[in-house]
C-alpha cells in the first residue's frame, strides 16, 4: 500500500507556494541497518508507481530481497499533487512543477523518513531518467550510481516540437477553456495517442507489426486499445502539468548552475551508465551519447532495440529486458555479464 508524505509550505520553482504538497511513494523490500541499499526510482511520463513496479521482483531488473526500492510519484501524475487533486493550476495560470521540484521534494523524503544520506542507485526511465540525472548534479555526494535509460537531462528542440504537438492536440479540443478543460477532450485524447504512438516506436517496430504479437488485430485495434485507452485514464490537467515538467527540464536552469549546462553534467561524480535505446526518437543516441561524454564516470551503453522509446521500459519485450537486466547487475555488482548468461551487445 502506497504511502503519503507531507511537505507544509512548498515553494515551487515556479514562484508558487502550496500550504500543503503531498508526495506519494511506494516501497519494496527492507532497508538494511546501515541503510546502503537503496535504490529511487521515480515515475516517468503518465505513470504512476503500479505501473512501472513489474521490474521489481526475484530475478528481475531490480531484487527487493536484495535492495530496498522507492518510488516517488512524480508531482502531477495525479497521485502526488496534481492540478487534478489540489488547487494548483496549469502554465496558462502561471504554475508549474519542475524536477527541480521533483528532486528537492524526494529529497526531503529521503532525509526525513528513512534517513537515508546516500543512494546506492538511482534508476530512471525517460522522465525518470531526467530525475536522476538532476538527483546526480544536484546531490552528487549523495549518488552512488545512475543508471539513465532512454533520457537526457535537458529537452532537445527536436524533443520540445513533439511535446508542444501533444500539448496542442488537447488545447486545441473545444473542450479547453483557455485554462483548463470543462469535459473530457474526446478528440484531443484520440489525437494526443495517435502522435504519441507515432514517436513511441521505431519505424522497423510498425515495419514488422509487432502489435500484432501483443495480441492486437489490427494497427487501429493497437492504438485504440493500447494508446487511447491507457491516456483516458489519466486527467488531462494532469497529461498538460506533465508535459510542463517535460519541456522545462533542463539540469542547469537552477539556482546552482544558473544555466551553465556543461558544468551540471560534470558535477556528476557517479558511476552512470547512459542508456538509449538506438532507434529512439525522442531522446537520441547522439543527444545521449553527447551528454555521456560530458559526464566524467559515465559510460555509453546503447540498448540495441527495434521497440524505440519503450526499448527502455521492456515489460513487453523479454529480450531487451534480459539485457537491461544483466547492465543493472553489473552497475551494482561489478558483475561480469557473462556470468548470467547474457552477453553484451555495445
């Protein structure tokens, strides 16, 4: 069962202040005496911790008989504080949650509730992966490992078009009042699935029709059932305040880089492991591969995957998970991959 912890009068980058900020996070497994085995692992673009809990388990990406592992919910995902369960707004009305939001608030948690002074890793996914690395510049004495699967830790133009495209398919329903919505953007959400799918995957991934594998009968069965479907569950205030925090990040706009965004990355002192997946299109081997070569105990290790984006979230994908598996340990372990059974593929 999913926990609450409380932050009274948060000040938001932002220049907003709640009187009360609420961060929801998860746990799994035990924290050990001297409390070294912990692993965060925040929540990415539209989910919630239940949903990206299926790596952790036995023998999984992440064993929780082995590490104790929290996940925060990322403020807007409408478990933490969301415009859709508390009285802050969207951009249009001047609020707006950053990761430097995100970050300061896990860390509060961290301090305040388990006591926690080091983490053994951060592992991130996407948004996630945006999570770590500022978790990386802000707190580096604090990071043992990264691991940074399909993300980078600022917003590429080319990844700022794609997210200003989903955020007008919603505004642009009649739904949208201007600042908000009065119902539920029945084109916006047909619309906002159909350009997010197209950018999810690889071109080879539809080349091949992989969704007919998922058990899907038809390209217009997968988007609907797949795509539409999963963003209906989600209140679109919360999919805009999501978006926000996407196309505000960037790990130097902060008072302690003052956008001096080479000198963030190399304030990163721990082992990172850079992670793209080689057909993403929205953050790209050559944007990652970039960003690795500024950070100074970073290594470069492509995950080489037709599935795109979703290659770093494999829950569907046995074999790209067995490999990002097998990274994990050796991040952890110093653990030789052949010693599992897998081998590398850089």
């Amino acid at each position: 069962m999913s926990e609450i912890f409380t932050l009274n009068k948060f000040e938001f980058q932002c220049g907003k202040c709640l009187s009360e900020v609420q961060l929801v996070y998860q746990t799994y497994g035990n924290l050990n005496a001297d409390r070294s085995n912990a692993i965060l692992y925040p929540t990415s673009y539209g989910a919630q911790h239940s949903d990206i809990d299926w790596l952790i388990h036995t023998n999984g990406i992440i064993d929780p008989t082995r590490w104790f592992i929290i996940i925060p919910n990322m403020l807007g995902n409408g478990l933490s504080t969301s415009p859709s369960n508390s009285d802050c707004g969207l951009a249009e009305s001047g609020f707006w949650f950053t990761h430097f939001d995100n970050v300061r608030a896990q860390e509060k948690l961290l301090t305040e509730v388990f006591k926690i002074d080091r983490l053994a890793l951060i592992y991130g996914w996407s948004m996630g992966a945006q999570q770590a690395y500022h978790w990386g510049a802000l707190y580096p004495d604090r990071v043992q490992r990264i691991a940074a699967l399909c993300g980078t830790a600022r917003t590429t133009d080319h990844n700022r078009i794609f997210l200003q495209s989903l955020r007008s398919a919603l505004t642009a329903d009649p739904a949208w009042t201007g600042t908000g919505f009065d119902r539920l953007p029945e084109r916006g959400l047909h619309t906002f699935a159909r350009i997010y799918a197209s950018w999810a995957a690889s071109q080879e991934f539809y080349r091949q029709g992989l969704y007919y594998t998922l058990g899907y009968a038809s390209l217009e069965d997968y988007l609907v059932r797949a795509w539409e479907a999963s963003y209906r569950q989600r209140d679109p205030h919360n999919l805009i305040a999501m978006l926000d925090t996407w196309l505000h990040c960037d790990l130097s706009d902060n008072p302690t880089y003052r956008g001096d965004y080479n000198s963030a990355l190399a304030a990163i002192r721990a082992k990172t492991y850079v992670m793209p997946s080689t057909t993403d299109l929205y953050f790209t081997p050559t944007d990652c591969a970039a960003e690795a070569a500024l950070i100074a105990n970073a290594e470069y290790r492509p995950i080489r995957s037709i599935w795109g984006h979703r290659a770093g979230n494999p829950y569907q994908n046995p074999e790209d998970a067995d490999w990002i598996r097998s990274q994990i340990r050796t991040l952890l372990e110093g653990i030789g991959d052949r010693e599992y059974g897998v081998g590398f593929r850089l």
